[in-house]
C-alpha cells in the first residue's frame, strides 16, 4: 500500500529469494512450515495501523469491563469449560480487520475478534525474516507501539512466565507436535525458557497439576493456554482434569475470554468499523438478499462452516436449539490493496495485543488471499498469498 516500496519489492523478487526465506524460517523455527507463506510482506502506512489498534482499543472499551454485556456472556461460556477464577481482562487479545475503499481512501472494518494468543513468536520471526531476507530497507518497523524486539520479548515473557519460575510455567496444547503452529511453540519456548505439554499428559493429583520431565513430575505453576475448546470437543480428547476444577495454576490467558471475546461479542458492538451483524434465533424473517450476507458458527477456527449466501435450505439445516450458536453478518467486499504479479491481492490484517498493565498492541499478522476465505488453510494452490507480515514507517 506505499507505491514505491510495493514496485521496489515487486521488481526486485525471485524465487530464490523466496526459499530462501522459507529455508531460514524452517531453519530458524528447527520444525518444516506446515502452511503456506506468502512471497511477500504489506507495507502499511503508519496512520491506518494506527487507526486498526485505536479501533481495536475502541472495540475492547465496550465489552472488558462491562457489567452488562459480562453478564450476557455468560450464557456463551458451555458449562463443561467454565474455569474458575477468571481474571477481570483477556490478556491476550487479537482483532482482525479487512480494507474497504471509502472517500477514496480505505477504511478498516472489523472481520473478528479473540480473547486468546495467536503466535506472537513466529510473527515476530518471520517479519524480521522478511526484512533479512529481501534487504529491504533499514527504516521499516516491525512492533508496535515503540517496541523494539527486545523490548517485546521482555514483555511477552512478563505476560506468559509472570512471576514463576520458567520451568514452572508450560505452553498446553493438544498433541502439539501435530499442530500447524509447532513452529510458534518452539519460538515461544526459546523466548520464555518454558516447555510445551500435550494437555493429555498432564498428571492432576489434588489440585495440583504435573507434567513428566526427566522420569520426574514436575510441579505446573501457570499455563500458556492454546488448547482451543472447540478441538478437544471435535477430536473428544479424554482430559486428565476437568476445566471446572478448583485448581492451584495461573492462567496466562484465561480460557473463559475465548468464549467472553469472539464471534458472540459481535451483535453487542456499536462502532464504525463493525458490520451490522446479529443472533440467527433472533429472526421470523431472513433478509431475502441473501448474497450479502454469511452465516457464521460462533465457535468455530479458522473459518470452520463460515457460509456464504446461506440458502433456505442451509438455514432450515440448523435445529431451533443450535440457533443462538449462529450469527448471520453483513458480507463485506474487502478491497485488494496489495499488489502483486498474480494481481490485486486482499490483505487481512490481525492487531495482536498484550494486556498487562495497559492494553498494548504489539505485532500485526497478515493473511493475504484471493479467494472468499483469508484463513491459511485456504488459497492454497495460489501464489502470493498466505501467512505474511505488516511493516511500516
């Protein structure tokens, strides 16, 4: 989106530029890229990430310390996953949004929000990768919100290790040498001296919890939570505790605000850069142009059952008691702002926040695509698309 770094970028690029930098990031990262990176990062002006984490920050006022929309959520956390001791803030907070074309210019409109990490330790390296590995120039930043990488490893550390010790802290996921993120598993580790566990293999006893290191029990003191709920529910994974458990860990990331911040947060929103958006059950009649609308599952990953123009049919499909577990959404049409050999090229662009003692944007994350769906696991037989990075001046 600045002419003349995209053309300098453009008419520079090679493919053996390209693996390179796929080869440093598998080098770098010691475990194969599993998913699609894109040949080339965004360059942003400034002022419109500026604008994004504003209107994140703005998004996030209306929600976190809201009494009424706490309550109302309530009803979107099941149960069974209903963790005790929640903390009064998400701690890790991401917030996608896509550009559309306004007055002239582009305007940032919001795709989704999380209460839960993304991988802060591989965007950090494939965005400096970027940078070393295209020459590019000197001036361009990375972090947000001043950060140096330093600055932002210190505070990564402060938000997952905290107050522990690192051996007593581990990254939990499910089977995570399976998981397409094993590369930011292992960036993580290498920031914060932790390790990563498989949730299946935890050891409770009391309301302690454990993880096997050297033939030995090790005590976990305080979890990196990336064990997505909706996974263990579609995989049925048999867990060594229950979420409802009164527990003596911490929870750097507390797993209730992956409900309380989502896709149900969505129709409490009153901003500009929300599309309109509401509850499927709270509808007799559904809009007839159909073209300009999705229908999403509240809890789904990766664009999981997102549909398109939903039909009669594929409304009709969902039972009356599922319906308050689905929105319906004004389509936005995302304008292709990057340029590339293969054309115009839309750029979703995630604001990546760490909320210790103030919320801080830190890192944008970039999905670029040509199709309907930004997500990675999309696009695939393209070129020019895929997981990439935000750099500005």
């Amino acid at each position: 989106m600045i002419p003349a770094l995209r053309r300098a970028y453009n008419s520079t690029f090679t493919d053996a530029k390209y693996r390179h930098l796929l080869a440093r990031l598998e080098a770098v990262c010691a475990t194969p890229i599993q998913f699609r990176v894109s040949e080339t990062p965004c360059f942003f002006p400034k002022s419109l990430l500026d604008t994004m984490c504003r209107y994140g920050a703005e998004l996030l006022s209306q929600l976190v310390g809201n009494a009424a929309y706490h309550e109302a959520s309530n009803a979107s956390i099941p149960p069974q996953f209903n963790v005790p001791n929640e903390d009064a803030k998400p701690l890790f907070v991401q917030v996608d949004f896509g550009l559309v074309r306004n007055n002239g210019g582009y305007e940032p409109k919001l795709v989704e929000l999380q209460g839960f990490p993304s991988i802060y330790g591989f965007q950090s390296t494939i965005s400096k990768e970027y940078a070393y590995g295209f020459d590019l120039p000197e001036d361009l930043e990375i972090f947000l919100s001043g950060l140096n990488e330093e600055g932002f490893h210190s505070l990564l550390r402060r938000a997952i290790v905290g107050e522990h010790k690192p051996e007593t802290v581990v990254l939990l996921e499910i089977d995570p040498h399976l998981q397409k993120t094993r590369p930011d598993f292992i960036i993580t580790e290498r920031i914060c001296g932790i390790k990563t566990v498989n949730i299946r293999d935890v050891v409770k006893q009391g309301r302690k919890l454990f993880y096997v290191q050297d033939h030995k029990l090790a005590p976990i003191e305080r979890i990196y939570n990336r064990t997505i709920v909706d996974e263990l529910v579609r995989r049925e994974v048999k867990l060594p505790f229950d979420y409802r458990d009164e527990l003596d860990v911490e929870w750097a990331g507390h797993p209730n605000w992956y409900f309380r911040l989502s896709k149900f947060s969505i129709p409490f929103l009153k901003h500009p850069s929300v599309p309109w958006t509401e509850f499927l059950d709270q509808f007799d009649n559904i809009p007839g142009d159909r073209e300009n609308y999705l229908l999403k599952p509240l809890y789904s990953f990766a664009g999981a059952g997102i549909l398109f123009a939903p039909t009669d049919a594929d409304l009709a499909a969902i039972p009356p008691d599922q319906r308050p577990h689905y929105i319906l959404q004004e389509r936005m049409r995302f304008e292709p702002v990057i340029e590339t050999p293969h054309g115009p090229t839309q750029a979703e662009v995630r604001v990546m926040y760490i909320w210790l003692d103030k919320l801080v944007p830190v890192l944008t994350l970039v999905r670029m695509g040509r199709g309907k769906m930004m997500g990675v696991d999309h696009n695939k037989n393209l070129e020019w698309v895929g997981a990439s990075a935000g750099l500005f001046r």
